[in-house]
C-alpha cells in the first residue's frame, strides 16, 4: 500500500465537500472513510464534521486530522452507530496476542457521541479496542460520548478471551459533556498501558452506583489482565456525580500476575466524588500485591474521600497534597481510607505506607487518615495543617465476620499544626488520633499489637493526641 495520504475528502462526493467543511453535512461519510482506510496506510481526515457509523481499523493505519477541527460525529443513535471506530469487536480475533491487530497510530481526531442529543446508552463507545497491540492514540478529543469515550477490552461478547498489549494514550481530552454517560478510558484487559497529559472531565452519572468516571479498571474475567499501567500528568476535573471516581482500580479476578502494578504520578484530581477508588477482594500478605503508587499528585476539593486504598496490598502514597478550600469545605470525607467493610466480609489494606504527603483544611468523616482495617501500615513524614477533625482515627471492630483488624502500625515523625480559628473565635476542632465506630468518632478503646508504635511525631500545644476521652494504645515500645 502506498505510503503517501489519502484524503478522505477524495472518497466522498463533491457535492458535499462544501457543507463538511461548514460542518452542516448529513451525509453518510462512514464508506468513503472506511475505502479510505481499505486502500491506505496514512489515511487524512481534513478539517469539517464527518458523519459517521462504524468504521474498522486495521494494522499499520494511521489516521489523522487537523485537531479537533476534524470530527467524527455520530451519524444516529441505532446499533449502526454503536462503535465509531473498532479494531475487533463481537468475539472477533484470537485470544494470543501474536494475531493481534498492531501498530495503529491514532491522532489529531475529535469524536463526538452525541450524547446530549442521544442520551446514555452503555455499550456505545467512540473507540472499541480488542485484541490489539501497539497501539497509540494522541491528541484526541472524546467528546459527549453515551458509555465509553474509549474501549479496551476482551471482545463485546460476554466470556470472550482477549488481550491487549502496549497500549499509549496520550495528550487527549475526554469530555463528557453533560454527565450522562459512563467511563472516559474503561480498561478490561491491557497489559503495558501508558496515559499521560490527559484530561477528564464533566463525566458521570447519576443514575449508576459504581464504575462510572474518567478511567475505570474493571476485568470480567480470571483471565483478564491489566497492569504495568502508568498515569501520568493527568487531569480529572468535575468528576462529581454520586459515586464517580477520577480513577477506579478492580483487583477480584486477580488470579497470581494477571493484576496489579500501577502508578499515578503528578496527577490533578479537582472537584471529584472520589479521587481514586477501589473495589477489592479480602487480601493477605501471602496473596500477590496490587503494587499501588500515588505520588506527587493533588487532590482538592474531593466530595467524598480521596484516595480510598481498601483492601489493597502494597499501597504506596507520597508526596501527595490532600485539601480542602475553603479550609473545612465540604460535606466531610477522609482523605485516605483503609479497609473496607462489603457483603458482610471485611477487606483490611495490607502493607501500606504512607510518607511524606500534606494534608489541609480535610474535614473528614473518620480521619484525615481512617482506618477500618490494616495489616501493615507506615505513616510518616506527613504533615497535618487545620484538620476539622482528626488526624488519623482507628475503628473499633464490629464486622459480622470478625476478620476486620488493625495490626503492625507505625506512625513516626509526623508534624500536626493548628493556624486557623473559626468565625467564632474558637480554635479548628483538630485532634492527632481518635477512635471511631460506624464511622463515627467515638470514645472508644483501641490497643494496637506490639508491632506497633508512635514516636517523634511534633503535636502543636492545644491539639489533643487523642480526641474525644478515647484511648489509643500501641503495643510496642519505640
């Protein structure tokens, strides 16, 4: 095949050339692209709106347009327009990766789902990847997509086994448009994902209790596989509809090294429900780790909780900012929680650290920190400013299944500060450690095992080590 452009413009009647270019087009644009794309290996996508239905893609393309200038838009809201652009889809391809689809360069495109003329509709996604390797997609817009602005998956058939590998996404922006749709980026099975300088926002539902947000990791399957992920320079914005999340990380189908290692780096979370969640499995230190890094990232104004670690193994956060503005803002949630309480089966986080991080102004529901339940955890080298509550609270333990517990803590040169008072005059109500029930504060009796300990840790005189009458006793002597 030729190596030279073929524009699409080419492909597609003269008649109508006029009104793609002015964007007034109604015409069926998806053949003349698909021929396109048939006949080349560099197919150009001139700036104009484009309707279209599903358009396949194959190995070696690359397809490229002007910028956001250049648009895809879905041509109706029937099954023909269920995809708008697709490696396989159905159970398509194999499940080896050496017959994968490769080596698709995807960029400069806006795709737009209509999702404000259409409504949501959960299958119906602007990009469907399956079974497909090397991959990459750059400065793309997904714009007002109905389900997924982007689909990497394991077929759109239930139980099939498919892989993907090695996959880039990188300087795009996906755009909800009015909250009426599911995920920007879903990922159910990639093994080597990069997202880097990428923007969500205005995503969510109201209607949906989970799964919904800018990315979500979900595998269906043992089979599935997603790790040696990377996020990167990102930003999640307005991700605030109940239940939404910035990120969302899945461990229950791991099975040995199918899952886990992932990084968040130098990321923006603003004006999330939650910033990054979790639905986990119950773990223990024999099981593999999810391998969780969070660091240098910024999550302000979070509805609910920050950073909810759950019941993962391996949990690293550094060098994070945790805040609220105004100090105090919001209807109160924890900055990071561990452990988790689901179907009457505790799920306690195993061999967390967290150093080095900021937290300001959190008005927590538990603690700025709150534990549920924690096999391993190091908390150090953290600082507390203005905490309109507590600093680090323990819950007492009331599980059904009793297997909820709190052991080998370490909490060591922290730095707690009080600098605000409140309209009355009266100090922030801010205390160091504190005891919870139903996650409540409480005056409760906690006694940490003696792999336990709290030392060096700098408590500005008037804030209370511990809140409310309770006692916090840990075991071990530093």
């Amino acid at each position: 095949m030729p190596d030279t452009p073929a524009n699409v413009l080419d492909f597609l009647p003269k008649e109508e050339h006029a009104a793609i270019r002015a964007g007034r087009s109604s015409y069926d644009c998806t053949a003349g692209i698909q021929k396109a794309i048939d006949g080349s290996r560099r197919v150009l996508i001139p700036a104009g709106v484009y309707p279209v239905k599903q358009i396949n893609l194959r190995s070696g393309l690359e397809l490229y347009g002007e910028g956001a200038s250049s648009e895809l838009r879905s041509f109706d809201d029937t099954l023909a327009s269920e995809f708008m652009l697709a490696t396989y889809i159905k159970d398509g391809g194999t499940p080896r990766v050496a017959d994968n689809m490769r080596d698709i360069h995807l960029h400069d495109l806006k795709l737009n789902g209509r999702v404000g003329e259409f409504g949501y509709a959960q299958y119906y996604y602007l990009l469907a990847v399956n079974a497909t390797s090397d991959l990459t997609v750059e400065r793309m817009t997904f714009f007002g997509f109905r389900g997924d602005g982007m689909y990497v998956g394991s077929g759109t058939k239930s139980n099939t086994e498919r892989h993907n590998e090695r996959v880039t996404v990188r300087d795009c922006i996906f755009d909800g448009a009015v909250k009426d749709n599911r995920n920007g980026l879903s990922i159910i099975d990639c093994d080597g994902l990069l997202v880097e300088n990428c923007t969500f926002r205005n995503i969510g539902n109201a209607k949906l209790s989970r799964s919904v947000g800018g990315i979500d990791f979900e595998p269906d399957h043992d089979f599935s596989v997603y790790r040696n992920v990377t996020i990167r320079r990102c930003n999640f914005i307005d991700i605030d509809t109940v239940n939404t999340a910035g990120i969302t990380f899945f461990n229950g189908h791991q099975k040995g090294g199918n899952i886990g290692n992932w990084q968040v780096l130098d990321c923006q979370f603003r004006n999330c429900y939650w910033g990054i969640d979790s639905s986990t499995r119950p773990k223990t230190a024999a099981d593999t780790p999810d391998n969780l890094t969070v660091r240098n990232c910024h999550f302000l104004n979070s509805v609910r909780t920050d950073l909810a670690i759950k019941g993962l193994s391996g949990a690293r956060v550094m060098g994070c900012i945790f805040e609220r503005s105004p100090p105090g803002n919001g209807p109160g949630g924890d900055a990071i929680r561990l452990g988790d309480m689901a179907s009457a089966r505790s799920r306690n986080a195993v061999n967390a650290v967290i150093t080095g991080n900021t937290f300001i102004g959190v008005r927590p529901q538990m603690g700025a920190i709150g534990v549920l339940g924690v096999s391993g955890l190091v908390v150090a080298g953290n600082t507390f400013s203005d905490i309109y509550g507590t600093c680090i609270n323990f819950s007492e333990d009331e599980s059904a299944d009793s297997a909820r517990h709190i052991g080998s803590v370490v909490i060591s040169g922290n730095t707690v500060r009080r600098t605000r008072t409140l309209a009355t005059g009266r100090p922030v109500p801010m205390a160091f450690l504190s005891t919870g029930k139903k996650l409540q504060l409480s005056k409760g009796d906690v006694r940490l095992d003696a792999q336990s300990f709290e030392y060096d840790n700098k408590v500005d005189a008037g804030v209370p080590r511990v809140a409310n009458g309770a006692a916090v006793e840990f075991g071990g002597k530093p």
